[in-house]
C-alpha cells in the first residue's frame, strides 16, 4: 500500500468507536504516524500540540514497530522482532472530498480512514489521518 508510505497526523473527530479511557493516548488529541518503506512503525501522542516540524521528530526515532499488509488488504502492526499482531486495521484512502463539517476534520481526498478491528474482526476504533509528509 504505497498511500500508506509518510508521515500521518491525526485530524480529530467523534466517533461511536471512541474508547472511554480519557487518560489512554490513543485518545490524545495530538498524534502523528510515520510509515516508512523498510516497514517501520512509529508514533507520538500528546496532549500539547507538537512543533511546527513534527514530520521531523521521527528522524532519529528507532521503528518499536513494523506492519505489513495482509492478503485481505489488513494493516497488521507487531511489535519488532515478535510474531504475535498487537494491531490489525482495515485502511482506506479516501477518494473525493466529503464536506459533512466545516470545522477542519471534514475528509478530503487523499486521508487515511483506520479501523482498529478486534479478534472477531468487528470494529473497535476509527483513526482519522491526513498526510504530513511523503
């Protein structure tokens, strides 16, 4: 999936999938992903916003994580050097605008819908991302 590829910030927005655990930072209001091409993972969440460069702040970072994508099209993340899948997300790119909002979290062209999925495969929570950098 050559559109996962970059650096990813998280565009915050409601969803019925939200966890419940204000102090998880998976709920943070600040995120940002980077998916490199040598199939590593990395992340950062806050509370405060992160500087102006934050598609920089990964320079120097080790990847704790990898993914690949499954045969279904599943983004599978492990945690690097183990086996076991930690995470396993159903992605989609979005193709056109969709102006439901006018508060900057409408989705445009080009961000990444993520749906955690569960161990039956039901949905668990939805990741709203929009490219940073390449």
């Amino acid at each position: 999936m050559a559109d996962l590829l970059g650096s990813w910030t998280l565009v915050t927005f409601e969803s019925s999938y939200r966890f419940k655990n204000p102090e998880a930072p998976y709920l943070f209001p600040y995120q940002v992903f980077h998916y490199s091409p040598d199939y590593g993972v990395k992340s950062a969440h806050s509370r405060t916003p992160f500087p102006d460069r934050s598609d920089r702040m990964f320079e120097v970072v080790p990847p704790n994580l990898t993914y690949h994508i499954d045969q279904d099209g599943r983004l599978l993340v492990k945690t690097k050097g183990q086996e076991a899948v930690v995470e396993r997300w159903s992605c989609s790119v979005v193709q056109q605008d969709l102006h439901a909002k006018n508060d900057g979290t409408a989705i445009r062209c080009g961000d990444l819908v993520m749906t955690l999925l569960g161990s039956h495969g039901h949905a668990l929570f939805v990741r709203h991302l929009r490219k940073s950098a390449t």
